[in-house]
C-alpha cells in the first residue's frame, strides 16, 4: 500500500514555518517620559528643582578652580524594547516519515536582546542653585546569554 505523499509536505512545511517564525515583546516603562519642557531657569533654588524633576537619581560633587559644586543626574526610560535574536543554528536529527531514516534539519538558537533608550539631564548646582543643565540620549542594546 502507497502512502500519500502530501504528509511529508505538510511536515516540512511546518518545521519551515516553526523555524522562520520568532517572538517578540516589550516591556512596559518603568518611567514617565519627563515633561515635554520643563521650567527650570537658571539661578533657580534647589527646591524648585526637586518640585519639578523630583529627587535626582544620582548626585555627585566637583570641584575646579577652588568652587565646589554638584551634578543632579536624572533619567528617564523613554522606551525598553525586548526581542528574541537568532544567535546561531545547531541541527536536530529528525525521522524521515519516508524513508524511516534520520535526516538533520536546522533550528534557531535564540537570545534575548533589550534595547532601552534613555533620556539623561544633567544640572549644575552651585551654592544651592542651579547654573545649568545639558540633555542626552543614551541607546544601549543588552543581550542575555
């Protein structure tokens, strides 16, 4: 008795299926993104600083040319993104409905990656009030192996 041969063919076509699809989340933010604009000006008290930004996340002191001051850094997650990757192929013996023999197809070895973009302002405090301040963004990409 002949088997039919659309059973191999599905079962190929499905293991292509499982080894092209992948996974992707995100995860939620642990911060609010900071106001839009924030209405800190120079010359500000410490205090109307913590009233709008809140307590720094990082605070660090400098000295130079006799002064001595402090940086307030705040961050802010403004988006975090995590995706599998594919980090190599290995292959797995698989029977052969056909023949009844073992044939080795390829399947993904896959890593979690995060990618997290962060917004970091800066302020200079001196003497209890603010100088100046400067925004960066920071991209940092982040495997688990």
């Amino acid at each position: 008795m002949k088997t039919p041969a659309f059973p191999p063919l599905i079962l190929s076509l499905l293991v292509i299926l499982v080894f092209f699809t992948g996974c992707e989340t995100t995860s939620p933010e642990s911060k609010a993104p900071p106001p839009e604009a924030f209405i800190v000006k120079r010359g500000d008290s410490v205090m109307a600083l913590i009233e709008q930004m809140g307590e720094p996340d990082q605070k660090s002191t400098i000295e130079k040319s006799g002064s001595s001051g402090s940086i307030w850094t705040y961050r802010h997650l403004m988006r975090s993104e995590t995706r599998m990757v594919t980090k190599g192929f290995q292959q797995i013996p698989v029977r052969d409905p056909q023949t009844n023999g073992i044939m080795m197809i390829p399947e993904r070895i896959l890593e979690s990656e995060t990618e997290s973009i962060t917004q970091v302002t800066e302020f200079l405090i001196m003497d209890g009030q603010v100088v100046s301040w400067k925004q960066r963004v920071d991209n940092q990409s982040t495997r688990v192996r």
